[in-house]
C-alpha cells in the first residue's frame, strides 16, 4: 500500500529543493476489504464493507460527514494481529446507504439501524460483537450497546460528552469554513490531507471518496459557491500537485454507483460536494452527546476509550477512570480521526484489549505485551 513520502534531493547550489510530488488519486476499497453488499431492512438499504470470516465481528461505525471506508486501514491491520471480521457500516444519510428518511439523524434512530443491521447479519453469525465508533458513531457504540444483547465489548474513539458539548457552539462556524465543493476528486483528497482531517495521505485517497458526491454546477443543491472560490484557488496553487503523474485506478463497482461518480475526472459541467450537508444536522447534535459519558460508564462490559488529546476526559470519566471502569489510552500524534492518522497503533491496541478480555484470538506472529500497554 501506498504511503506519504518526502524526501530532499541533493542539487547542486542555486537549484534550489525539490520535493516528491503527493500522490491524490482515490485508493480502490477492494485493496482494503473482502467484500461489500447492502442489508435491508424495514427502514432503509444499508451499505456494509467486510474483512475477515472467523472470529468476532467487530463492527465499526463511522463519524458524522464520514463513511465505512474510514476504517479500511483499521480493518487491514487489526486482521494481521487477530482472528476477527471487520464490518464496517454507512450509517443512514452517508455512504451508500438509503433509507426511507436520510435527513433524520436522531440518536434513537441511528441506534434502531444499527439493531436492525446487526440483527441481520447474527442471522447466519452467530458470533459476539464489538462495536467500535468514532465521535458520532461512538455515540451510537454506546447507546446501541444497551439495547443489543450480543455485544460483549465496546470501544469508543475521540468522543466524550463534556468536550463534544463545549465545542458545539463553534461547529457551525468549522463546517462553513469547509469548502462546499470541489472540482475532482483529487482537490477533494488534497483538501482533507491538506486541511488536516486526516493526517495520513492513505486514509484520505481511500476515505474522502465515500464522503463526497458528483452533481452537476446548475444542481440547485450547489450554494454559496462564490464563498468558497478562494479556498478552492488555495487548493489548486499546491506544487505538489501534476497532473501527469496521477495514475486511474478502476473504482469499485460501488463505489461507481454513487450518481456520477463513474470516473474520477471531472467535466466542466460537473463538480464534487459533501454526500451530507452537516450543517442541516445542527437540530440532532446535542441529543448524540447529552447523557454519554453516563451511559458508557453504565455498561457492564469490557470497555476501552481512545483519544487524541489527553485533557479530553470530562469529570465523569475521569472519576470511572481511576476507579477502573474501562481501559484508556491516549494516542497525541493523532487528528480527530484517530483510527485513520494511526491505523497500526489503534489497531494494536484494541487487538492488545480484545486478547486480554479472551474475546479474540491472536495470531501465531502477534505478540502481546500486555504489561506495556495496560498496566
């Protein structure tokens, strides 16, 4: 697999640096996943990607914007370290999935989705459950793991009450300073890597496509472009960008469904914007948040929280932290997106927590150095 590289070459003086341009094509899911399909239920078609077919299923659920193809390095390299499957949802409104409402994003309702999604799947595999969710979709983790019975650990990333709380007021203002949309794929790639929404070039190339769609300019779902026009020229003077160096990977046959996006160039005719508006979302926000560090203290299992910054814990978690309610570990390399700027180490870590908790497997070239990380 690809990744980042810079590097200087030696030039006689007054040639001045040069560096390696960055690679900005999307990245095939089909390099990350066994297998995709859609489960139907009563509310909707909801897209799932797969990895794996033994061991627990550890089923994922993606941040607000994001979609499943934001845990495809996860899903790669926590099946090196233990016998698992990887299942990782596009939540109603995101991705590819469709329902019968998709602007309704209350808690309760993603939460029913899940239960009904899951379900499903326990159909034809009877296996335990691990819900891992980032931000949003930790908030979903937690509320789920209250209703659905099979669930036997819970991992939560980047997300607690107090801090989510407290940054609500400025999110609005974070979400207009996005740009509303983008000319190809590749500015859209470059965006999130350059913005620092991912910090890892792989995750972008494979993870911004699933959150971005193709309409035409004269859409009238296209607004407030003149707004956005400078950040967009900020996106195209990069010099690392050429254009010629940029190989066409085939997308996946799902990844092509998406309306327009048969071909990662785009017509003059035709631009990228975000598959959810989140700033429509606002009315939904508090209701994710509000009661979460109670009820992810409540939970009578194996729990493990994970965040980028190591003042992120609220007083409720601190107080359940030094009483050992749950395993906590902080990852400060790390964007928001953890599990895509450090994909190894999340991966390590949650191996590391489901191997102590017997509730998976490890393989025979996976050490455990359990007195390191959990003592």
């Amino acid at each position: 697999m690809s990744s980042l590289r810079k590097s200087v070459l030696n030039k006689p003086r007054g040639f001045g640096l040069m560096r390696n341009p960055v690679d900005f094509t999307p990245l095939n899911p089909s390099e990350y996943f066994d297998s995709e399909e859609d489960i139907v239920t009563n509310n909707g078609s909801f897209h799932i990607y797969k990895k794996g077919n033994t061991g627990p299923i550890l089923f994922c659920l993606h941040g607000g914007g994001y979609s499943g193809l934001t845990w495809s390095l996860f899903a790669v390299e926590i099946c090196k370290n233990i016998e698992c499957q990887v299942i990782a949802i596009d939540l109603r409104g995101h991705g590819l999935s469709s329902s019968t409402d998709d602007s309704n994003l209350a808690l309760s309702t993603l939460t029913k989705d899940v239960e009904d999604v899951i379900g499903k799947i326990r159909e034809d595999n009877d296996v335990p459950i691990i819900l891992i969710g980032h931000s949003m979709g930790g908030a979903v983790a937690v509320d789920a793991a209250h209703f659905i019975d099979s669930i036997a650990g819970l991992c939560v990333i980047d997300v607690v009450e107090g801090t989510a709380l407290e940054a609500l007021s400025s999110m609005q203002n974070i979400l207009r300073g996005r740009p509303s949309s983008f000319k190809s794929l590749e500015n859209a790639i470059q965006w999130c890597f350059k913005s620092g929404q991912t910090r890892n070039i792989e995750a972008a190339r494979v993870s911004m496509p699933g959150q971005v769609v193709k309409v035409d300019k004269v859409d009238p779902v296209i607004n407030d472009m003149s707004n956005n026009l400078a950040i967009q020229e900020e996106v195209d003077e990069c010099d690392e960008i050429k254009e010629e160096n940029f190989a066409k990977p085939p997308l996946p046959k799902k990844l092509a469904s998406i309306p327009g996006v048969s071909s990662i160039s785009s017509t003059p005719s035709s631009i990228y914007t975000w598959r959810i508006d989140l700033k429509k979302t606002e009315s939904f926000w508090t209701g994710w948040f509000q009661g979460l560090s109670q009820k992810f203290l409540e939970l009578q299992l194996p729990k493990i929280l994970l965040l980028a910054n190591v003042n992120g814990l609220d007083t409720a978690l601190t107080v359940g932290q030094m009483q050992g309610k749950f395993q906590f570990k902080v990852l400060s390399k790390s964007g928001h997106a953890i599990h895509e700027d450090q994909p190894h180490q999340v991966a390590e870590i949650i191996s590391i927590y489901l191997v102590k908790h017997k509730l998976a497997n490890p393989k025979d070239d996976f050490e455990v150095p359990l007195p390191k990380l959990f003592a």
